[in-house]
C-alpha cells in the first residue's frame, strides 16, 4: 500500500459564504496544490473530486498518497479531511504543460460577450458575505444573467473573469475557477442552493495574461439534481480547461 503523508492546512474566512461554508472550487485548488507540492509532475491534468460535506474556516489536514508515478503522468489522492471527517476526496492525473500549439481538432468555440466594461461585475451576497465575488472580479453578460433581468430560456451563464488581485492565472488556478460561475439554475430564475457533489475538470493548457472568457452550461435538471458543463477560454482563444460537475438543486 502506497504511505499516506499528513500536512495540517489552517483554513481562514478569505472565501467563505454566508454562514463560513468555504468555496469549493477553492478547496479543490488548494487541495490539489497541497497534494502534489513538491511532485515529479507538477501540473494538475485531469481532477475527478467528490465533496462529501461542507469545509468550514479553522485547522484541517490534507492525505495525501502517490498512487502511481511514471515516465509521463503521476497519480495521487488527496483528502481534505476536518474533524475527524473526510470532507473533500480527489484523484488527481498530473504531468508537465507544455507550450500550447494549434489543436489538431477543435469542436468548439469561445463565448461571444458583449465588452468587459459593458457587463456587470457579480456581486451578489442575498445579505451575505461572499468570498467568491471578493476574490474574482466576474463580469456577466447581462444577457445570460437572469436574475438581473428576466429569466432566459436556457440554462447557461457566461462572462469575464480575472482575480480582482492581479494574481496571474496559472493551471492549479483553473480549478477554482471552473467552480466560480454563478449556479445556472439563476439564469432561469431559479434560485436555491446549488452543491457541487461531484467535479471533474480537465486542464488543457497554461492559460495567457489577461481576462478569461467562461461559459457554463447545463442539459438536464431534474429531481433536484443537475450537470454544469464549464468551458474556460483564454485571451489568445485557446480553450484552457473543460469543467463537468453535478450537483444538486435545493430551492
């Protein structure tokens, strides 16, 4: 059996919601980040992740193990575990970025939104703190924002992104960001709480400097559960990471 090794990890407020529930997308950063700090193969490829209860500000542990190590790829688990609970449970496929080239297919296409200036920055809080919309600087299209406006018909919300800190996006950052997206059960005018069970995000590229265009997207929402597809887009259109998440739907 592969060693587990132990590394406390303090948990602060700086991205909690409302009543000190932290955010998911940043957990899994940072649990990855932890998990393969010092590893052959730095960067985060492929993150399959399972929340299984909410992580609260205050002192934690990450587990982590080195299930396979090769020529290319490594694989580690990682668990976030917090009294005594395991809270967040990832694999993580990890290897080396390198310089981006012309794809040999692409069947897609980045987000068309009107310009930064001309979409609202999110911040939302329904009376709450929100660590989310402090952290990033997201700017909706107001066209795909429905509670801003009136419902859309499709369950989708797209816009900019950046961390209103200037920090440089790097892979490990693509994470979070695949979770950052407002749920797209508002842009039907639904709200209610939207928790992330399961996430997997593929990372496919470093992204370049500037503001990230993100376009999340649902197909099924039914009996309280739903799926969110994120794509996130980088300045030079190059599609970066592919998000895939289901989660459930409490109005």
């Amino acid at each position: 059996m592969p060693d587990t090794e132990v590394v406390p990890l303090p948990l602060d407020e700086t991205w909690a919601y409302g009543p000190g529930i932290l955010h998911g997308g940043f957990l899994l950063e940072t649990l990855v980040g932890v998990g393969l700090a010092g590893a052959t193969h730095p960067d985060p490829l492929a993150v399959s992740a399972h929340f299984l209860s909410a992580t609260h500000p205050g002192d934690a542990e990450v587990h982590r193990e080195t299930l396979r190590s090769g020529r290319s790829v490594s694989t580690t688990r990682a668990q976030l575990r917090q009294d005594g609970r395991v809270r967040l449970d990832a694999v993580v496929t990890s290897g080396h970025l390198g310089e981006p080239g012309v794809p040999d297919y692409l069947d897609a296409a980045p987000p068309v939104l009107p310009p930064v200036e001309d979409c609202p920055r999110n911040d939302a809080h329904d009376g709450h703190r929100n660590g989310i919309t402090e952290q990033l600087e997201l700017r909706l299209d107001p066209s795909a924002a429905g509670w801003m406006a009136a419902p859309s018909e499709r369950a989708e919300v797209r816009g900019w992104a950046r961390y209103a800190s200037g920090r440089t996006v790097d892979p490990l950052a693509l994470l979070c960001l695949a979770d950052a997206l407002p749920p797209v059960t508002f842009a039907l005018g639904r709200t209610g709480w939207v928790p992330t069970v399961e996430l997997t995000v593929h990372v496919r590229a470093r992204p370049a400097p500037g503001w990230l265009r993100l376009v999340q997207r649902a197909r099924l929402l039914a009996d309280g559960w739903l799926d969110e597809e994120c794509e996130i887009w980088d300045s030079t259109d190059r599609l970066v990471a592919q998000g895939h998440q289901l989660a459930g739907y409490r109005p």
